[in-house]
C-alpha cells in the first residue's frame, strides 16, 4: 500500500480509537451508576453464554464488554498500522505498542473486577489503566498526524514555560479522577447532599464525608491549575492553532465539569448527571493530554529539515 494512503488510514483508525477508548469508559460510568457491574456475573461469558440474557442490566455490562473488543482491534490496528509507515518515530512506535499493552492488560482487569465481584480497588485501577490507554492514542495521533510539517506550535520560550504548569495539571486531573473513582467505588459519592458546603459545613465529620469534601477540595485546587494553564496556553498561542483551540476547549470542559458536579447533588444524584459527569472527566483528561502533546511536540525550526529527511528516507 502507498506510503501516503497509510498515513491517511493511520490517522482514520487512531481517531476512530479514540472515540472508541472514550465511548468505553463513558459506558463504564453507565455501568456503575445504574448499578450493572454485575450484569454479567462471569468473565469471558456472560450467564455462561455468547449471547447472553435480554435483561437491562445485563445488557449494560454486555455492550460495555464489546465496545471494549472494538476497541482492542481499533488499537492493534493502530499499532499495526504505526508499524508499517511511523515506526522510526519513537513517539508514535512506543506509545502504539504501549496502548496495544495496555488494552490487553485493560480487559484482563475488567475480567478481574467482575470475578471479584467488582472490589473498589480493582475497578480504580481498570479506570487508571483506561485514562492512560487514552492518553497514549492521544500522543501516538498527534506525534503521527502530519510528520512533514515544518509549522511549529509554538515557540521555543512559550513551550518551555508552559511547560511545568502543564504537568501540574496532569498529574492533577489523573488523582482527581482517581480519587471520584475511589470515593464512588467505597459508597461515598453520595455522601454530601449539599453543594459547595457538606451538611453545612467546610470540614464535616465522619470519614465518609471527609473523603467526599477531600475530593471536592481537590477539584477545587487541580481545577484553578487547569484552568490557568488553559488560559496561559490560549494567550500565548497564535490565532487558530492547534494549541489556542485545545486550550480553548480545555477551559470550556472543566468549566462545564464544575456545573456539572454541582448539578449533579442539587438533583438528588441522578444516573443520567452522574453518568455524564463522569464523562466530562474523560473529556477534560482528553483535552489536558492533547495540549500536553502539542506542546512538548514543538521542535526548533533548525530540525525540521533533518526529521523530513529521515522520514523521507525512509
């Protein structure tokens, strides 16, 4: 197959995988809020069957079961697919390779989390694996998106500076989202009915509560670190590029993630918020993990003549 037309189904499969490693851990909070984790008791069968019960639960867990096949070919075909055309990028080859171990380890753990009959500690990690299995779909569609291009992202001074500020943000948004993870999965998310103060007040006692203020006041902390970074990033960005528009959209997730949370007590916690909540998660790790890969993507201009030459030697 031509090398361009490779290029192009690369770009087409690690998008459609993405979407695909989205959709899934969208449907994972599905299966947790509605209480279906257990729709099917078993693992790799479901009732002991291919084609299992047509029960709501159940079903659930099934579809969630094979969106997660879809998935797994999505990512070989990705990794296959940097293989044959991007494995002299370093970037786009291992974060490949590391996204096909990862899918692989995912599935073992969710048979795990079923078989354990869905221990809190087993279902964090699945989630922990999955966030990072998207960031490494992420990395591996930037980095191989248009390997000839000699337009930087930004410059070297502005890239260097946002750049601790950005892993800040990271490391932030992955313990946030650990610790809804955590504190759902011990019974807690319920916890506080009241929104900012829990039961009226800033430091409630009893250990349920502290944990679900704890991660209220996380979010408060990471979301100020988010949210500066988006800022920074979308100022010293130039118009219409990739980073203003990833900073832009950055800013615009969280701040919906917060009416969001917010919503989602002042409603009595209904599936349907909780659901989308935890997929606004997701959606802002997304958008993080996009601005980190644009902005750690940027190259001096004096080696953009070198990188076209050893791809086109290639």
């Amino acid at each position: 197959m031509p090398s361009e037309r490779v290029q192009t189904l690369f770009r087409v499969v690690v998008v459609a995988a993405i979407l695909s490693a989205f959709f899934q851990v969208t449907l994972g909070g599905v299966v947790r809020v509605t209480d279906s984790g257990l729709g099917c008791p078993d693992w790799p069968l479901c009732h002991g069957q291919i084609i299992p019960p047509f029960d709501t639960a159940t079903l659930i867990e099934y579809s969630h079961r094979l969106s997660g096949s879809v998935l797994g070919l999505l990512v070989i075909a990705t990794t296959a697919l940097a293989w044959m055309r991007l494995r002299t990028n370093r970037l786009v080859w291992y974060t490949s390779v590391a996204a096909l171990v990862l899918v692989i380890v995912a599935g073992i753990l969710g048979g795990i989390t079923v078989l354990t009959e869905l221990a809190w500690q087993y279902r964090l990690l699945h989630l922990a694996i999955a966030e990072i299995l998207i960031a490494c779909l992420i990395v591996a569609a930037i980095a191989g998106w248009n390997p000839y291009s000699p337009e930087p992202h930004a410059n070297s001074e502005q890239a260097d500076s946002l750049k601790p500020l950005i892993i800040a943000s990271l490391v932030g948004a992955f313990v946030l989202i650990l610790s809804g993870s955590y504190m759902v999965g011990e019974g807690y998310g319920t916890s506080c009915a009241t929104w900012p103060l829990c039961r009226g007040s800033l430091l409630p006692d009893g250990w349920a509560y502290t944990v679900h203020m704890g991660h209220r006041y996380i979010a408060a902390v990471v979301g100020i670190v988010i949210l500066w970074t988006a800022w920074k990033a979308w100022a010293s960005a130039a118009p219409h590029s990739p980073v203003r528009m990833a900073a832009a959209s950055l800013g615009t997730a969280f701040a919906v993630q917060i009416v969001v949370g917010a919503f989602v007590i002042w409603n009595g916690f209904s599936a349907d918020l909780k659901a989308t909540h935890l997929s606004l998660a997701t959606l802002v790790w997304i958008g993080l993990v996009s601005l980190t890969a644009l902005i750690y993507s940027y190259r001096p201009a004096s080696e953009f003549g070198t990188a076209v030459f050893r791809q086109k030697a290639t």
